[in-house]
C-alpha cells in the first residue's frame, strides 16, 4: 500500500527503502506533500516521463552518515534529487538537463534551490548525474539575489553560481 502525495508521486518514493511511515515526522510530510505538488508533479506533467527520485528526506543520522550538508534542506523533506526517465526521443541524461531548464524558466517564485549536478566526468561514472530542487525556505527565498539559488557542480561538495556558459 502506498500513501500518495500527488497524481504521480507517493510518500514512500522520498522515502529510503524500508523506512517505517510511523517515524516520517508531519511537517516532513507536509514539505514533501509541497514539493512534490509545486516541483516534482509539474515536472512529471510537462514532459510525460516518470521522475525517479533518488534522494529524498534523509533522517540526521542517515544525512550524516553519508557526508550530507549539516543543514540540508533533505532533512527536513524539502528537497529532492532526481532525474527524468528516458523518452523515445532523447536519453535520460538529455531529459534530467531539460528539466533542470525548464524548471529554471518556468517555476522561479517555487524553487527556493536549484542545482545541477553532473559528477559524470569527474568521477569517471555515466549515472553521477542529478537534480537537486528545494522548495522555498528561509534557508533558500528563491529570490534572484540569492548566490545560492542557481548552481552547478561539476565534482562533489564543489559549488558555482549557475550562468549560460557553464550549461
């Protein structure tokens, strides 16, 4: 049985596998319902793919373990890293770096944080490659003056400000 969050997305998709729905705290659920509703669901509409989330609310213990930012929005379930499937028309790769556009075009006063991540050269492996979206926050106001709202990374916990050149 699955708890639903929207039309394509349930609560145990940004969740890790095995984690008992009793421990997922309300305003995670509330975050995560959120993000998927202001996010994940208008990406999954406009280009008719499935959106495999990868990464979603991380408990502290589990966020530290594995290197997570001390204050990551994942810890509080507003946040997500995911890619988009592949399509009869373009590969998975090509789908995930259109979305990281159109997101950036098309739901700007939504995302508090947006970040391209593309590990793939730097760590010599084909599927390093992610989004990672937050909803707004006081951490991240999606405001345009904030530094960190558009980024890029090219080699983990390495950060720039998005621009044209970099894409």
């Amino acid at each position: 049985m699955s708890t639903p969050l929207t039309a394509h997305f349930t609560l145990e998709e940004l969740l890790r596998p095995n984690t008992p729905l009793a421990t997922v705290p309300e305003d995670v659920r509330a975050n995560l319902a959120a993000l998927c509703a202001e996010i994940l669901e208008p990406v999954r509409e406009h280009f008719g793919l499935p959106v495999r989330v990868t990464s979603g609310w991380r408990p502290f213990a589990y966020n530290a373990a594995i290197g997570g930012a001390k204050a990551s929005d994942h810890v509080y379930g507003r946040a997500a890293d995911f890619h988009v499937a592949d399509s009869d028309k373009a590969p998975w790769e090509v789908n995930t770096l259109l979305a990281f556009h159109w997101i950036r075009e098309n739901l700007a006063g939504k995302f508090g944080q947006l970040v391209w991540e593309d590990h793939r050269v730097k760590l010599s492996a084909p599927s390093r490659l992610w989004i990672h979206v937050a909803i707004r926050s006081v951490r991240h106001p999606g405001y345009p003056q904030d530094a960190n709202r558009l980024l890029v990374s090219h080699a983990p916990k390495q950060y720039v400000p998005w621009q044209e050149d970099l894409a």
